[in-house]
C-alpha cells in the first residue's frame, strides 16, 4: 500500500520517495513495524483474552511443572498474524501475486488453527478439533496454494523445478508429462508437484504446532527460520546473487523478503511476552499459521529439500512423536520418556529454561547449515 502510493504514485513528484523502490529498505521497515505492532498491541490483546477467559487447557499427562500454566491466556497468534499481515500490505508490491499466496495462506492456516482453538476454548477440551478434519482442512488449503502455483507456472510466473542442495545445474521438475498425454488432460501432469506441496504444507503445519510446547521455544525458532528464509528469499529474487550462487533466476519471489521481515519482526514482538514464564501462549492459531507460511515460502522459492534445516527443530520434534506412536504400536515400548522431544529432556530433568535455550542453538546450527549448502554447490 506505502509502496503504491508513494513510489509509484508519488515518486514522480518527490523524487526522495524513489527510497521505497528498494527491497532491503521496505523489508527492514516491515519487519520494524511488525515489532512495534507486537510490542504496543500485545498488553491490549492479552487483556482482552483475559476478558473472554480464553485460556490454556493443560493436558493431564504432561510435566508437572506445566499445571501453574493453566488459564494463562492463549490463541495469542492472532497477535502475531496481525503483526505479520499489516506491514506485508504496507510495505510490499501488492501487485505481485505471489505475496498474495503467502498471505492467503498464512490466513488459511491460521482459520483452521483458530477453529481448533476455539474448540478447546470453548469444550475445555485439549483435544479441539478431530484429528481427520483438521488434517483434511489442511490438506484442502495446501491443494489451493498448489494449484494456484500451477496456474502462474502457466503464465510463466513460477517454475515447478526444483533447486537440490549441494547440486548446481540439476534442477528436476516436479510434473509427470507422460501423464498428461495418456490422459489428454494436461493439468494432471502436475498431480506429483500437488501432493509434493500438500505434503510439506501439513507436514510443516503440524511439526511447528508440536513444537509449541515451551515458553517461546516455537516463536524463538521461528525467529530463526524466518531469519534464514528472509536471506533465502532476497538472494533467490536478486539477480546478481541468484546468478552467482548459480539458482534459479526468480525475480518476483524477491518481494516475499518483505513477508519473511515481517515475520521475523512479529516472532520477536512476540516474544517479548511469550518468553519463560509466558503472559501468553500462541495457540494452534499460530503455530499453524507460522507452520504454513513457512512452508509456502519454501516451496515458492523451491528450497523444499532445505525445509528440514531450515527448521530442523521442528523436524526433529515432529520425528519424534512419529517415532514414539509407532514404537509403542510396533513394540509396546516408548523410545523417549515423553513426546514431542522438548518433554522429554524435561523428564530428563532439565529445567525449561534449559531446554529452550538449548534448542534455539539447535536451531541455530540447523539454519546456519542450510545457508552454507547456498554456496557449497
């Protein structure tokens, strides 16, 4: 919206606003008013969820040191989606639909987590909603966003090929053309590219939203990976850098930077009060939300394969509790004392604290490493 009015409308008639044609200087400010936003308007938010007595419900099972955080006010990501979306909408080119994508899908996400929250809320139940209809929500809204980017890749404003860490001129695509022309249908050719995209969409949703589990241990690693994504996204879109990092050359995903600002900007702002003991949880509400947005940025700039480094907490908490199910399914025996991965190290008789600032570093090294893969090519 700043970016229409005072650039491309302005711009003529007061030359100093050719300021905000430049992607850092737009990406920096979002992400500072996304801060300020989260900063000014989190006590309002936080009062007012106090006010409708929306708070957590703690599961029975967990650690004992988690029951005194009962009733502490959650579905906080509605701060932090707010925080996220108003300086995308003030700062970026709105006329680029891929920033359209990334924040239809942060909403989507985002509803689906707000459903589940409300249950909880609502039937002070930990569960919300059931497990076949969220993930059956989350499948639809990933299909959308997959077809959505067939349908630029159409117009040449995407490309289903894929960039492979470690391998400069090999980027295989993700569509089955063989397909098409047994079926005379074209747009089956990309069915694999759909369920490659639905698969990291929930799988990224899901591993954030059983991260959540820690006084901003989700949010601080959020932070981390929006930071990564944010360097991802302006290299990818700049054509002096993709073109010596040898990328794929994709000068329009460079005004998602701006979106990966704002998320860095909103997870900090956020943190400010979700940090060890939290005045506020984010809910499903934003871990989904967070999870999706993510994941889309990824596979826009199609960096899916680095996903897991990127994020890689929240792969190795998501692993675990896959692996606890299907070792007590398999054998009747747990792996770990308890899952997702962050209680476990608690029942180990780590302190909270610990374990957060331990994992940030995780995260941290994780990130890092994925950063590197850009020039060890």
């Amino acid at each position: 919206m700043l970016y229409w009015l005072l650039y491309q409308k302005l711009y003529p008639y007061f030359h100093p606003f050719r300021i905000f044609r430049y992607l850092t200087f737009r990406t920096v400010f979002a992400s500072l008013t996304a801060l300020l936003i989260g900063l000014l308007i989190g006590p309002f938010v936080i009062e007012k969820l106090r006010e409708f007595q929306i708070g957590q419900y703690i599961r029975e099972e967990g650690p004992e040191s988690h029951r005194k955080k009962s009733g502490t006010p959650t579905m906080g990501g509605v701060l932090i989606a707010i925080a996220i979306l108003l300086p995308t909408l003030l700062w970026s080119d709105l006329g680029n639909p891929l920033v359209w994508i990334v924040v239809l899908s942060t909403l989507a996400f985002g509803a689906i987590g707000f459903a589940d929250d409300y249950i909880k809320v609502v039937k002070r139940r930990n569960l919300g909603l059931r497990a076949r209809a969220k993930t059956l929500l989350q499948v639809a809204v990933s299909c959308a966003i997959a077809i959505a980017l067939v349908v630029l890749e159409q117009f040449r404003l995407f490309s289903t090929s894929m960039t492979v860490p470690f391998v400069k001129s090999w980027h295989p695509t993700m569509t089955w053309p063989w397909l098409g022309a047994v079926t005379h249908v074209s747009w089956l050719a990309f069915l694999p590219f759909v369920a490659f995209v639905v698969l990291v969409l929930v799988g990224s949703s899901n591993a954030v939203n059983l991260t959540d589990g820690l006084d901003g241990l989700a949010i601080g690693c959020t932070i981390i990976s929006a930071g990564a994504l944010t360097m991802l996204t302006y290299v990818s879109g700049h054509v002096v850098f993709a073109d010596y990092l040898e990328l794929q050359r994709m000068p329009m995903v460079g005004e998602l930077t701006v979106f990966c600002g704002a998320m860095v900007g909103a997870s900090i702002g956020f943190l400010w009060y979700n940090a060890h003991p939290a005045e506020i949880f984010m809910g499903d509400v934003g871990s989904l939300a967070l999870g999706g947005a993510i994941a889309t940025v990824a596979v826009i700039i199609r960096q899916e394969l680095l996903l897991p480094f990127i994020g890689g907490i929240f792969v190795l908490e998501a692993l675990s509790v896959m692996l606890q199910v299907g070792s007590y399914k398999l054998r009747k025996k747990r792996i770990f004392k308890m899952a997702p991965l962050h209680h476990h190290f608690e029942l180990l008789g780590w302190k909270e604290s610990k374990v957060i600032a331990r994992f940030w570093i995780a995260a941290l090294v994780f990130a890092l490493f994925a950063l590197t893969t850009l020039k060890l090519r």
